[in-house]
C-alpha cells in the first residue's frame, strides 16, 4: 500500500470512528431530553402515552383533593384555557397550593390524567417558573 492509501483509509476510519461516537451521545441525549407543555400546547399535540414530559400552568381553585391515607393527591392544572387532571403519590412541595405556578413531571396516562412523577412548586411570591410564564403570557391571563 502506499502512504497515500494508508493515509485515505486512516481518515475514512477516523470519521467512521468519530461518526459512530456521536451516534452513541446522541441516542443518550434523546432518552434523557424532557420537553415543556401547557395544558393548551397537550390538548392541540397528540402525546403518546407513558412519554415522559414536563406539564406546567396554575393549580385550579378547589380542585385539590387527597386519598383517604394521604398519600395520593389529585388535583387540576389550568392554563386558563385548557385544564388537565393531574394524579401524584408522595409528598407535596411544602409551597404547593391552589393558584400558584406548578410544573408537574410525568406522562399522560391512558385515561387521560397526567400521573406526575415530580411536583415543582414556586418558591417565593415573585417567582413562577419561566416556562409556566410563558403559557399564561400566550393565553393573554399573565397577571404581574
């Protein structure tokens, strides 16, 4: 072979090596990216069930209820154009209540309810999380 060859066939292996490295991050990447909807954005895309995605609005006014043991909680996230019934088992934020920005992370289930894995509440009286800023901004209800 010659040292011309030998160099061709060194780059053509290089790139295949390089080209496969970034197939391998990539494929990570995607397994672990979480995309942002408001309850508007969830009922206008069809999201398969048991996709994890985050879901953000305000906590409807008396929509908040808990199970018999304590454990569970369901409650209704509003955009204030679309509403979306939340399920979640475990403790509540200590800053969670009705009317306050939340962003819940879960997957719709097949009935429809989002079963949240996380609840993210604000964490002062001047604070919503942007994302949930945004979709209230866009339902034209953003209220300083």
């Amino acid at each position: 072979m010659t040292p011309k060859r030998k160099r061709l066939w060194l780059v053509v292996g290089s790139l295949a090596v390089l080209g496969f490295a970034a197939t391998l991050v990539l494929t990570a990447l995607n397994d672990n990216i979480v995309f942002f909807y408001s309850p508007t954005q969830m009922a206008e895309k069809q999201i398969p069930p048991e996709r994890r995605f985050r879901m953000g609005g305000l906590v409807e006014a008396g929509s908040v209820k808990k199970s018999a043991d304590g454990q569970e909680t369901r409650f209704r996230v509003t955009d204030t154009n679309k509403t979306v019934d939340v399920a979640y088992r475990g403790l509540l934020p200590d800053l969670f209540r009705e009317g306050q920005g939340v962003v819940a992370e879960g997957s719709l289930g097949a009935d429809g309810v989002f079963v949240a894995r996380e609840i993210l509440a604000k964490h002062d009286e001047n604070y919503m999380p942007p994302e949930v800023a945004k979709a209230l901004k866009d339902a034209g209800q953003w209220r300083k």
